[in-house]
C-alpha cells in the first residue's frame, strides 16, 4: 500500500533515535565482555566463524527494523484517493411540431418538415443530461413520444414524423395544450416547450391564449418558432387528376399570437426563415436553456498506521525467538 502523505510528519524526527542506539550498540561490542574466563585465546586463532557468530547482531537489527516502524506509524503514514462525483440537473422540454399540409412547402430545403426534423434531430442529440418529448398537431393533437433520455427511442421517432399523420389543420392551442399535459406533473425546476409551426390557429378545442395560461400557471416556458419565408412560398397542390404540383401562396404565420404566447410564459419568439436561420434559432435555445452540472471533488484518506505496527510486533516477536531460542546464550 502507497504511502502519498503523513498526517504528523514532524515525529519522522523520531527516527534519529536510532543514532544512539547504533552507537551504544558498536561501543558495546568493540569493549566485548568474557562470558566465560579461558586461560588462553590460542587454539581459538583461526576457527572458523559459522553462521551464528554472524547472527548474533540479528536481533539488534530486527530491534532497530521495529522502532523504525513505530516511528512511522506515529507519524500516521495515509494512502489518499482523489476522485469527484456528478450530479446533473437536466431540463424537462417538449418539441411541439406542426405536421399540417402547409409543411411540404418547399421554401426551406427540401421542405419545411423535413428541416424541422432534422434540426430538431440535432437539437436533442446535444441534450443527452434532459429528459425530452414530441408532440406533433394539425387539427387536432397527440404525443408522438413522452418525456425520455432515451436517445435512440427520440431520433427514430422525430424520424418518423411527416404530414398526413392526423386530420389537417393548425389546432396551435391543442398542440400547446397536449404539451403542457406532458410537462404539469414534471418536477424539473426547468419546463420547456418548443412550439414550431407555420400557419394561423384555425382548429382545435383549446385556444391558443388559453394553452398559454396554463403553461404559466405551471411555471413552463414556452419559446415559439415561426416556420416560413417572407412573402410568398411554393405549396403543395392537388390537380383534378391527384398530381401533386406546387402553386406560389403567401405565406401567412400568425406572429402575434406567437409572440404573445411567449411573452406571458417567460419564453421568446422567433422567425425561422430558411433552415440556416432554423437551426441558429434551436442552437439560440439550446444556449439559454443549459443544464446544471455540479462537480465535487473529494479526496479518500486511508491510514495504514496499523499495517506499521503490527509489522513493528511481527519484528520483535522474531527478534525474542532468535534471542533466546537460536541464539541462547551460556548463563
């Protein structure tokens, strides 16, 4: 186990105890004491020193190894840990999509529908921490995915969005309506709806006034998107025969009451006049409405004071065993 730090390092100094004890140790052994008196060291001269002779300065050793240890175990050696914890506060938002005829116009690349999805598309794959839904209106409304982080789930179904999925119309205050439904039992702190059309409220049982309210009332705000060129656009026709042609028609976005839907839901609206200003207006959204992300750094001591002195005891028990069973000397 790595030692990264101590928590008392000034008893490292404790350490040079052990000066001393080298130096009491050495003179001891140079001045030597007789255990047993011989008349003569002669026939001592020349024997061979075997291993005891050699061990017998073991257990100063091992004495000095469990002082060391202790010293460091006092001065609390730790192993630390670095690491932080995430927590994310992500965003409740409903895409809120007119799927009208209108949509096929081809003032926008290929159509408006198919910019819209796909910038939508783009839009959700830059809000992996929020939990998003798709609701889609003509004249009348439903929820074509309720909220989810399920990325996948989201792309496939934006994918699936297209004109003639329900009755035509614009039932703007339906459309709002079915959103707020999604988001009321939300417990975000942030709710959002992104309401996107292209024409004027001609359908529907909620007026678009009223579908404001409501968003207010639940504190969720509401940013509204105008899709369509200024003047005229090229609109999908059917001729007697069924063929499909496209006739010039003005193009007619009731801003106002846009405007005012975002104005009494803390939201703001704009007008998408060709896919380039489209995607600007979602990534304009996109940074306004930022998830919090909270990062804390913490740092995990471990002490292994422990580990020290119960090597320190291990070194002592082995120092008394070859003391006085191995190493026994003559009374």
């Amino acid at each position: 186990m790595k030692i990264t730090q101590f928590a008392n390092p000034e008893l490292l100094w404790l350490l040079t105890v052990l000066l001393p004890m080298v130096a009491l140790y050495v003179w001891r052994e140079r001045k030597g004491a007789a255990a047993v008196r011989i008349s003569s060291v002669t026939p001592l001269v020349g024997a061979v020193r075997g291993v005891r002779y050699w061990a017998r300065h073991l257990p100063f050793v091992l004495r000095c190894g469990a002082v060391a240890l202790l010293v460091v175990a006092l001065a609390r050696p730790q192993s630390t840990e670095q690491g932080s914890s995430t927590t994310t506060q992500g965003i409740d938002i409903v895409l809120t999509m007119d799927v009208s005829t209108s949509m096929l116009a081809r003032d926008f690349r290929p159509d408006r529908i198919t910019a819209a999805r796909d910038v939508a598309a783009r839009f959700v794959a830059d809000r992996r921490n929020d939990r998003i839904g798709i609701v889609v209106f003509a004249g009348e409304s439903f929820t074509q995915s309720p909220l989810t982080t399920d990325q996948g789930t989201l792309q496939t179904l934006l994918g699936q969005i297209r004109t003639g999925m329900i009755e035509d119309g614009t039932a703007i205050g339906n459309g709002l309506a079915t959103a707020v439904n999604r988001l009321r039992e939300s417990d975000a702190k942030s709710k959002v709806v992104i309401l996107l059309t292209d024409g004027v409220n001609n359908a529907g049982q909620v007026s678009p006034a009223t579908a404001a309210d409501i968003a207010a009332s639940y504190g969720i705000r509401v940013y509204t998107i105008g899709v369509g060129s200024r003047g005229t656009a090229p609109y999908p026709a059917q001729d007697v025969w069924g063929n499909i042609h496209y006739v010039p028609m003005p193009v007619e976005i009731d801003e106002e009451i846009l405007t005012e839907i975002a104005s009494r839901t803390g939201g703001e609206y704009f007008r998408a006049t060709d896919e380039t200003v489209l995607s600007q207006i979602y990534d304009q959204i996109n940074a306004m409405e930022k998830s919090r992300v909270e990062t804390d750094e913490y740092t995990t001591y471990t002490e292994l004071a422990g580990h020290y002195m119960l090597w320190a005891f291990a070194l002592l028990v082995v120092e008394f065993l070859v003391r006085f069973l191995w190493l026994r000397r003559l009374p």
